[in-house]
C-alpha cells in the first residue's frame, strides 16, 4: 500500500514536471536581445523606423500599440493579425472588431527594412511587439524591457475574436475575465484600458450614449461637444467621424483618461463603467492621481500582454512577408 502511494505521488510529481518543461520551453525561447547573434543591428533598424513613420504620420504609434493588443489577445502574439485573406485563408482584420484599424502596410514598411539587413531572420510578431514598445515610447509612455523570439502563425483566427477582444459595451466583469484568462490582474487590465488615453472613438460606437436621449452617466456638456462630432444617431461607418478621447494631451500617453472617467467624460461605455465597479474604481482614482503608478503598472501589463502564448519552431516561422505566410 506504501509502495503504491509513492508511486502514485512519484507519477504526478513526473507529470508535473513534464508538463512544467514544456511550458517553459516555450517561455524560454523569449529572451531580450535574442537577435544579437542573428541580427545585431535589428531593434534599432525598427525603432528608426517607428521615429521615421511617426514624424510622417503621428498617428502610427497609436496604431501599434492596438496591433499588440489585438494580435495578443487572439490566441498568441503570433502576427495573426496581419495576414490577408488569401486562398481561403479569412483575415482577422475583417471582424467588426477590428473596426477603425490602419497602417498595416507600415509594419511591411518596417518589415522591409529589417529584411535588408537580415533577410527571414526577424519574425513580424517581434516587429508588432518592438513597434509597440516603441510607439510608446514616442507616446510619452513609459520604456518596456521587451524579450523577442516570436515566431509567426501559419493561419489567421477570424472566428475566435469575437470572443477574444472587448467590445466597447461589454461588462466590466467580462472584460476583467478576457484579460485574467491570458494572466493580467484588474490593475494591468485597467491600465490597458489607459491606452485610450491616445486613441479616438468613431461615432459608431459611441451614439448610442448621445441618441435618443444622452445617458445619465454622461457630463451634459460634453455630451453637447459629441454631438457637434457626431451629429446624427446613424453615421456612416466609411465616414471618419470621430472624437477623441482626451482633448488635453490626446498624443500623450498619460493619467488624463483617468481623469476624464471622473468627470463623466470617458466616451466608451465599457471605460464610464470603470468608475463605479467596486473593483476597478479605486484604481481608476490611484491612477488620475498619480501618472508615475498607471506607467508602472501599464508597462507592467504591456510586457505580459506581449508574451502570451509565445509560438515555438514547429508551430510557427519567419515570414517573408507580414501580410501573407510563406510558400512552401
């Protein structure tokens, strides 16, 4: 009897642990400068490129830190996102949810010039993850010590982002479950949602607060500035007919959005809603209190978001092209 609970306890412990290695496995193959043998010159080749877009277009660097979120939250930090439809092959950027999304042909911009310098060396997931560590950057966010070694996913995921990615009027409580199902607590959770702080809200998703009658959580006087942007309860989706969500510092990366969400001014109803869940607003007033604390814990988020689900070797690779997996 002895002998059997030892072996018992012996076999799990061995399952255990293999099961442990292989986790770790994965883990392991991400690590900071992981191109410094294969391509020394690749973070910079990228950053200079992030500096060079944004000079040009401001609004890249808000683009790459929603590619991270949405290429993240979906399955794996595998560059997903980026693959066209093609040969049957769906697009992830086709859903609904990825609404209001652009500047894809940038990353191939960045892409182009690291294959110079290192031709199917670097993977687009790493690009996605560099891009938005340095958009941040030039957010006035905070600087994320970021590991690389991703590798690409061979196929697309349209059917699971529905229920991957938050939708701007889902519940608080479904949100904070998205994010705890790939390991980011309520803090890390409700300082992503601080990334709205840069970003701009398309009327679409934001009439149905202003029309036929504004809703109550809604500051009266903001509702009116809304409704000078979005004039009609049924705008075109084509049409770029937006407001941002902080007319302060709307390029800067900072606490303001958190102040807004305490004057009634936060446009989603999903980022309203942080302000009177028991467990999000407390955080919502430490963050509008101080910057230095939602830059900590975003950057503490970031970095956990980007390596969700890390792809090995034998389950992805390097493209040549970010918008379209390798001929074989």
């Amino acid at each position: 009897m002895t002998l059997n609970k030892h072996h018992c306890c012996s076999t799990f412990i061995f399952l255990l642990l293999t099961l442990l290695s292989q986790f770790y496995s994965v883990e392991s193959e991400l690590q900071l400068n992981y191109y410094a043998e294969s391509c020394p010159n690749a973070e910079e080749i990228i950053k200079q490129q992030v500096i060079k877009l944004y000079n040009k277009h401001g609004n890249t660097a808000v683009s790459w830190v929603r590619n991270l979120f949405h290429d993240c939250m979906v399955k794996s930090c595998d560059a997903s996102l980026l693959l066209r439809r093609v040969r049957g092959m769906e697009s992830e950027q086709e859903s609904d949810r990825s609404f209001g999304m652009r500047n894809f042909k940038y990353i191939n911009t960045i892409k182009e010039a690291v294959e110079k310098e290192c031709p199917m060396t670097v993977s687009c997931a790493d690009i996605v993850a560099l891009s938005a560590r340095d958009g941040i950057l030039m957010l006035g966010g905070p600087r994320i010590e970021m590991r690389t070694g991703r590798k690409d996913s061979k196929q697309s995921y349209l059917t699971e982002v529905q229920n991957a990615i938050p939708n701007h009027n889902d519940t608080i409580d479904l949100v904070l479950a998205r994010f705890q199902s790939i390991g980011i607590d309520t803090p890390g959770t409700v300082a992503l949602l601080g990334a709205h702080s840069v970003g701009r809200v398309h009327c679409v998703n934001l009439v149905h607060r202003l029309y036929p009658t504004v809703d109550p959580t809604l500051d009266p006087e903001h509702a009116e500035y809304l409704k000078r942007r979005c004039p009609t309860p049924d705008p075109d989706p084509k049409a770029v007919l937006y407001s941002r969500n902080d007319l302060e510092t709307p390029m800067i990366l900072d606490n303001m959005f958190y102040k807004n969400l305490l004057k009634h001014k936060g446009l989603l109803m999903v980022d309203q809603q942080l302000t009177s869940h028991p467990l999000t607003s407390p955080l919502v007033e430490k963050m509008a209190a101080d910057n230095g604390y939602f830059h900590d814990q975003f950057a503490r988020a970031v970095l956990l978001l980007s390596e969700n689900n890390p792809l090995n070797e034998d389950q992805g690779e390097i493209r040549k092209d970010c918008r379209y997996v390798n001929l074989v």
